[in-house]
C-alpha cells in the first residue's frame, strides 16, 4: 500500500492510499481515524477519489467522529462508575 496523495481540509487529515487496484480514504483528526475501503474497480484515478470527498461526504465523517467521541466519553462514565464501585469501605 502507498500513499496516493492528500486532501486538504482544515480539520481532518485525508490521506488517499493505493493497494492494487483498491483506494483507502482515511480521515484523522487528533483522537480518532476513520477509513472507508473502496472495491475494486469503483474508482480508477486519485481525480475520481477526490470528486467523491465532497461536502456531503465530509458533513457525514464529522457527525461520525462525534458519534465516536460521545461514544468514548459513555465509556469513560461507564468505567469511571465501575471503579467507584470496588473500592472497600474504611471504617
């Protein structure tokens, strides 16, 4: 797998890699990253994958990283409550 390029944006890191015939969109930001595989043959050019990086497709990957920080901080107050509960009573 090789990096094809880069697509800039002003909050997520878009890295376009190349496997055979296959892309990889990957999206970054400071805590999570996010990859959407394409099949073979669904695009033939980096051009192609650009086009397909749109503002919808951007709108959707933000409200999923939103997802996934919310999702992380129910697990921290899941773990958090968990731990309170094993401490053993001082008397």
């Amino acid at each position: 797998m090789r990096i094809e390029g880069y697509i800039p944006h002003k909050v997520f890191k878009i890295t376009v890699f190349k496997s055979g015939s296959r892309y990889l969109i990957k999206f970054e930001n400071s805590d999570f990253e996010i990859v959407s595989k394409l099949r073979d043959g669904a695009v033939s050019s980096f051009k192609e994958v650009r086009s397909l990086v749109d503002h919808e497709m951007v709108t959707a990957i933000e409200k999923q990283f939103e997802d996934l920080y919310s999702l992380r901080k129910e697990a921290f107050a899941r773990l958090k409550t968990t731990t309170d509960e094993n401490w053993e009573e001082i008397i």
